[in-house]
C-alpha cells in the first residue's frame, strides 16, 4: 500500500488546496491571502471550523449543541479574509483582539467530506479550520473521504537493528511507517519475553518533555521509568509514538501551553483550539504490536484511553501495571487535571 495521504498532508501544510468529494479545501493557517485570492477571486469561499473551536467562539446553536464535534460551516462576509479568518480561528489572539464583526448563523454539516477535511488539517499539525472553495478548485491533491476515515491503518517495518541503550539490557529498535501518511513510529524490543505477553508502554512523543527536560509534564521521566522497568521485567516493548501533544502537533501543543500561561487548564486549551482534549488514536500502535508478533500485552498505563484503545483494535490487556511519577510545581495541576477531568487511573 502506498502513502496515499502523504500528497494530501503535504498540499495542507505547503498552503495548497486538496479536493475531497466536490469541494476543495485550503488551511487558513497556511493559505496566502494570495493564494486564497487565487482559487476563489469572487470571494465566495466559506470558513469551516470545528464544533469545538464554534462553541469557544460562543457559536454554538441548537443543532451544534447537539453535535459538538460535527464540522460548522461560517458563512462568508464582506469582511473576513485571510487576515480576519486566522484571528477567528487562532484562540492566541481571543483575549488581546477584541470582539470580532458579526457571523452569519452558523450550520453544522452532516457531510463526510467536511468531516474529512478537519481530519485532515488535524493530521498535518494544523488548525482545524479551512475554506471551503465549492466545485473542483485548482487543488494540488485529490482524495476521498474514505481514505482519510476509513479504519484501516496498516504498520508496515521499514528497518531493525541493535541499539545500544544506557541502563537497559539487550535492545532492538525497529523502524514503522504508516501505510496511508507515510508517518514514522519506533519500537524498542527490550530483552526477550519467551512468547508471554510483555509488559508494554506507548508512549507519545512529547519533544519537550524527552528532549528538553521539560516540567509541565510528566513525559520525560516517564520514558525514562518504563525502559527500567521493561528492563527490570521479563522484558518488553515501548513504542515511541508520533502523537505530539496528545495528537495535536508540536505547533498546535505550543499554542496550547500559550493558553495555559493564561489560565486554561490542558483540556480547556486543547479545545479552545478546535480540538477534543485528547485526539490520540492507538490504531497505529496495534498494528505495530501485531507486526511483531503480539496479541496480548501488561499494558503499562494510568490512562483508561490506552487500554479501551488497545482492545477495540484487537490486543488483548491481560494486565495493567500501574505508571506514576513524582509530582513537581510546574505539573501538579497539570496531573490533577488528567486525573479529574481525562479519567486518569491512581
């Protein structure tokens, strides 16, 4: 199977327009005000957002209160442009921009290619919110809503090797890649756990946290504590995952913390930016788990997500191992707020 999306993401993130069913689709956050005076020179193009970034907005009406994570549609107005379309979609400027001009009533769309689109600009890193150029648009890429929503992910091995890792035994890396993004994951094989089902930890790559030492979270030392603990076990599997702040992306997560600087707690901050407070998806770590030859895993979590994840995609959590680390000013309320608001288990 080819990357069939990578074309898509790529067009998203170069500020090109992708066509899905019979609309094509331009990020606000990256489409030019040249580019949009290209594709759409009658100004007709309308703005879509998600049904969380409408209720932030204060949008919210009876059928989006019914539906809050469908795609909603703004109707287009004289005067919103590339400049005014990104301070209404962009939550860093609602609390120094002032108010913004009237919108229309807003209408949420029961269509798979809208739905598609936000998934999409989710996938590319990028802000759920696009224009919508009705007809077939001079788009870079063409796809079906199928290939973005389809459940169908597919973790092929690109390399392994031998990885000499400090403090840990014997240990392999290998190498996954996406079959529909083209997306790159990892997985290090610690020791050998003679066919019982291994203790595993999926961890989200979090740049901050494992690179950088970062104290809003709780990542680095996480990592850190699950390659002993395999270590320590009979052996086991950490996947490295790419689901940079908690699927959002690196920019995105950046925006987030901008928001918590201001007093929003991580859900609150994840969905005044369009998005659920958790957008992670374990598909892909099934499917890495299943390449290796496992089907049934001690799943070393405090999160409820990872286990219900696991099990829908088909592995079997014969056992949760407990995964708590010390609590330091920066993330305290940070770890509270997952425990009371995300459902993390003590």
């Amino acid at each position: 199977m080819t990357a069939a999306l990578a074309p898509a993401i790529a067009a998203l993130r170069g500020g090109r327009a992708v066509e899905i069913g019979d609309a094509a689709y331009l990020s606000v956050e990256t489409g030019t005000a040249e580019m949009l005076a290209l594709l759409d020179p009658q100004a007709t193009a309308q703005l879509l957002i998600s049904g969380e970034r409408a209720a932030a907005l204060g949008l919210a009406n009876e059928g989006l209160a019914a539906a809050p994570s469908r795609p909603v549609l703004i109707e287009r107005r004289a005067w919103i442009n590339a400049a005014t379309a990104m301070a209404i979609v962009d939550p860093a400027r609602d609390l120094d921009r002032g108010p913004i001009g009237p919108l229309d009533p807003v209408a949420v769309l029961d269509e798979r290619s809208a739905e598609a689109a936000l998934v999409l600009a989710r996938r590319a890193g990028l802000l759920p919110a696009l224009w919508r150029l009705e007809g077939r648009a001079q788009a870079a890429a063409i796809i079906t809503s199928d290939m973005v929503l389809k459940d169908a992910t597919v973790a092929t091995i690109s390399g392994r090797a031998k990885l000499p890792v400090a403090g840990v035994g014997e240990t392999q890396v290998v190498a996954f890649r996406d079959a529909a993004t083209g997306e790159e994951h990892v997985a290090l094989i610690i020791g050998s756990f003679g066919g019982q089902p291994p203790l595993v930890r999926l961890h989200s790559e979090c740049l901050t946290g494992d690179v950088f030492g970062s104290l809003k979270c709780d990542c680095g030392p996480q990592l850190q504590e699950a390659l002993r603990l395999i270590s320590a076990s009979d052996g086991g599997v950490l996947l490295y995952l790419r689901q940079e702040g908690r699927g959002i992306g690196l920019a995105n997560k950046i925006r987030a913390y901008q928001l918590q600087d201001r007093g929003l707690d991580t859900v609150d901050a994840n969905r005044r930016l369009g998005f659920s407070d958790d957008m992670r998806d374990y598909g892909m770590a099934a499917a890495m788990l299943r390449a290796l030859g496992i089907v049934a895993v001690r799943l070393l979590t405090n999160n409820p997500a990872k286990l219900a994840g696991l099990e829908q995609a088909g592995i079997r959590v014969v056992e949760r191992v407990a995964h708590h680390m010390p609590v330091n000013p920066h993330n305290a309320d940070y770890l509270a707020t997952k425990r009371q608001r995300s459902g993390h288990l003590s």
